[in-house]
C-alpha cells in the first residue's frame, strides 16, 4: 500500500478487524443447522417439513454477519 | 471484459455509482417483460397442464371406481349363483337319497315276497314228495309183505 | 488500489460494467453486458419454461418436469409460509425466483456476467419487495399493520422496547435481503479468480489451485440455488407478515 498513509491504513485495519464479524454468523448458522441436524435425527419424520424454517433461521443468523462485511466494504470503499 | 489491464477494475464495480442508473434501467425493463412472460405465459400453461392431469387422473379414478362396483356386483352375482347351486345341490342329494330308500325298501319287499313264494313252494313240493314217498314205501312194503307171505305161503301161488 | 503485486490477479475485474454497443461511454440507456446477460437469461427461461413445455405433455419429458418441478416448488412454499391468500402474489414471487435462480446459475458459467452480483440489482429487487409488502400490509390491515411491532404476547415493560427493535429490524430487512445475495454471489466468484490467478502464475504447481477451484466451483453451483431460494422464502415470510400481523 502507499506508505505514510495512516487514514488508509486505519481504514484497513478496522475493515480486517469488522471481517471477525463474520465468524460469530459463521457460528450462529452453524448453530442454527447443528441443532436442526439433531431434532432430525431424532425425528426424521418431522424433518422434512421443518427444512424451510431452517433456512430461515440460517438467514436471520447470517443477516448480523452481514452486517459487519457491510460495515468493511463502507470502511474500505466508502469512507 | 476478461482483464484488459488498461481498464481493471479500482475497488468494487459494485460501489461505481455513476453505473446504477443504468443497471436500474436495464434490470427495470428486464423484470418487467419476465413478469409478462410469467403472467401471460408461464402460469396459464402450468396450470392448464395441471389443470389437465388433474383431470384425467379424476377420470380414471372415478372409472376405477365404477369397475370396483361392477367388480363387486358381479362378486354378489356369483356368491348368489353358488348359493343357489349349492342348494339345489343339497336338494338333489336328498331327494335321490330318499329315492333310493324307497326302491331300495321296495326291492327288498319285493325280494322278500319272492322268496317267501319260494319257500312256500319247496315246502308244498317237499310235502308232496313227503307225501309220495310215504305211499310208496306203503306200496312196497306192501307188495314186499305179499312177496313174504307168497314165499311163506309157497311158491306156486304167484 | 494499486495493483502492483506479482501475481497479476484482478478477482473484481469481472463485474465491472462494460458498454458493448453504442460508443465507449456509459450513459443510462447504453446495451451494457449486464443488460446482454439479462437478455440470454430471459432467453434461458423461455426456453426452459416456454419451448420445453410447449407439448402440454401429461407424462412430462426433461424439460418439462424442470420446469414443473420450479414452479410447484414455488407454489408450495408460498402456500407452506403465507398461506392460501399469499397464492395472489405468486406470479411476482415467481418472476423474483426464476430472475435470481437463472441470473446465478448463468453466472457460474466461465467468462459470464453475474448481474445479481451488483447491490444495484439485489438493492433494486430487495427494496421493491419492502415497498410491495409495505403496501400490501397497510391495504389489508389498515393501520393494524403497526401491530407487527407492538408485540401484545410479551410483558409491558418490554413492550417499547421490542418496539424499537422490531422497528430496526423491519426497516433493516432490505439492507441484509439484498447485501446477502450480491456479497454471495460477489464473494464466491472472487474466490474463484484468486485461485485463477494463483493457477496463472504457478506454472507446474498448477495443480493444486486447480482442484481448489474445482471443489470451490462444487460449493458455488450449491450456494447459488439456495441463495435464490433464500431470497425468496425471506420473500414469503415478509409476506406473510404483511398479510397476517397479528403473529
């Protein structure tokens, strides 16, 4: 990158650091779907019906790690 | 678009907001003809295909269902007709049965009948031949008497 | 940026939007390759969905049952969320899926175009529909659409507070409805031209970022289909929010 540029350098760092975001909707899906996968196993009858109320969990979970790349590209790009 | 170099691309196309009239324009006019293709065409064809399948699969239940009440019709008949065999069956045995008793009975009278005549005839026979053969002993133990007495008496008599 | 690094990997390069007809420069009506992608788009789905069902066949051949099989799909998930009355707005939940689902899958295609890579597209698409539903909710409901946020099974004390939640999350709804599908999309195709581009000054070594494309390329074909189908369950769901507030 150009040297001596603090602000862009800040910028960067805050993007990298709002990307960590990211991890806690990785975990929060990875939630959502584990403990759809064990009421599965359990009831494997009941599954089938429930597959659309999973995937919107999923994309209630991810929404917030949205947020955080939302919040990067804005550091990166648009600030 | 596959990178020219000279014009690669500086930060995020995405964020180029000089383009987004453009996109809006293009993506506007897009939507607009996919959705007449989806109302004017897609949906009319889909149902009248379901429409149709709907149909046809109604109509061969319903004739599934019409064979199912001819079949069991049918079923009735048939379970009537062995009915009425079985008990034509049952009527036929009787009757041959007592007939056979009464011809069996008669011939027995019959038989009966016949051997009694029988028996009355070899008695009346076996009287007669009783009654003959006494006579006839008579006869010749009479003429066996003479014979003794002639041979007694002497011989010049016979 | 500068790019000034060895490896000559420009991972943006291909969503940028390139006048192909009418003169270099980009004016609002000028035929740009994301208008040429739309076009072969709406080509596929004509072609799917018009010449592959143009027999009404009643045993339905390959491209039949595709486009049955999309179609019920749909119809079945509106009837599942929203209920009977949500079957009057199929034909725009219809026209939102098939646009993401062939704008995607297309976009996998080596040297294509994704326009549903573009916040403009996804932002456009995601902003209707809030308006849409917005609307449909205040005709159906009157103001009892503001129930939605005025939750009656919860204690009073929390009451306001849902209230300002609930209100964030409603007029946030677009911002993650639109930003989820174009970063997607975005991310996923990036990925694949970094490996590109390590493939490109590996020589030999080639291998490796080969099979990672690959197996990336098996996870994308993936994350495509379920991101349509993403965008459009959050549809009905809106929907059904607009159509029944009470709950």
């Amino acid at each position: 990158m150009v040297d001596g540029n603090l602000v862009e350098m800040g910028k960067l760092i805050g993007a990298g650091l709002a990307c960590t975001g990211m991890g806690g909707a990785a975990i929060g899906v990875g939630h959502v779907v584990g403990n759809f996968l064990s009421g599965a196993l359990r009831n494997p009858s009941a599954a089938s019906g429930q597959t659309a109320t999973m995937f919107i969990g999923i994309a209630f979970a991810e929404a917030l790690g949205i947020f955080s790349f939302l919040v990067a590209l804005l550091l990166m790009y648009a600030m | 678009m596959a990178s020219t170099s000279d014009n690669s691309a500086v930060g995020m196309p995405q964020l180029d907001f000089s383009t987004f009239p453009n996109q809006i324009f293009w993506l506007a006019i897009f939507c607009i003809v996919l959705f007449a293709i989806v109302k004017f065409f897609i949906i009319p064809r889909m149902e009248d295909i379901f429409a149709n399948r709907r149909k046809i699969i109604d109509g061969n239940i319903a004739k599934a269902e019409e064979i199912r009440l001819r079949v069991d019709e049918i079923e009735k008949k048939i379970e009537e007709e062995l009915q009425k065999a079985k008990s034509q069956c049952d009527e036929i045995m009787n009757t041959s049965g007592l007939n056979i008793k009464e011809q069996m009975a008669s011939a027995l009278e019959d038989s009966k009948i016949a051997t009694s005549q029988l028996i009355s005839e070899a008695e009346g026979r076996l009287k007669e031949l009783r009654d003959g053969s006494e006579i006839a002993i008579e006869k010749i133990s009479e003429e066996l008497a003479s014979d003794i007495m002639k041979k007694i008496t002497g011989e010049k008599q016979g | 940026m500068e790019k000034q690094s060895a490896f000559n990997i420009h991972p943006m390069d291909q969503f940028i939007i390139d006048p192909i007809l009418m003169g270099e420069s980009l004016e609002w009506y000028s035929f740009t390759n994301q208008a040429l992608w739309m076009l072969i788009s709406l080509a596929c789905i004509s072609f799917v969905f018009i010449y592959g069902s143009r027999k009404h066949q009643l045993v339905p051949g390959r491209l039949q049952s595709v486009a049955e099989l999309m179609y019920f799909f749909i119809r079945d998930m509106i009837i599942d969320i929203a209920g009977q009355e949500g079957l009057r707005y199929f034909p725009y939940i219809f026209t939102l899926f098939i646009l993401i689902l062939f704008g995607n899958v297309l976009g996998l295609l080596p040297y294509s175009f994704t326009y549903t890579s573009h916040i403009a597209i996804t932002g456009f698409l995601a902003l209707s529909v809030f308006i849409t539903v917005t609307a449909i909710g205040f005709i159906k409901n009157g103001f009892g659409f503001l129930s939605l946020f005025w939750i009656s099974s919860a204690p009073l004390a929390l009451r306001p507070i849902l209230l300002i939640i609930e209100v964030i999350s409603y007029f946030v709804r677009p911002v993650s409805h639109s930003i989820r599908l174009a970063g997607n999309m975005m991310a996923g195709h990036a990925v694949i031209k970094v490996f590109a581009g390590f493939a490109g000054a590996l020589g030999l070594g080639a291998v490796a970022p080969i099979f990672a494309i690959t197996a990336v390329y098996g996870l994308e074909m993936l994350v495509v289909v379920i991101q349509a189908y993403v965008f459009t369950i959050l549809t009905c769901v809106y929907l059904n929010d607009a159509l029944h507030p009470g709950h």
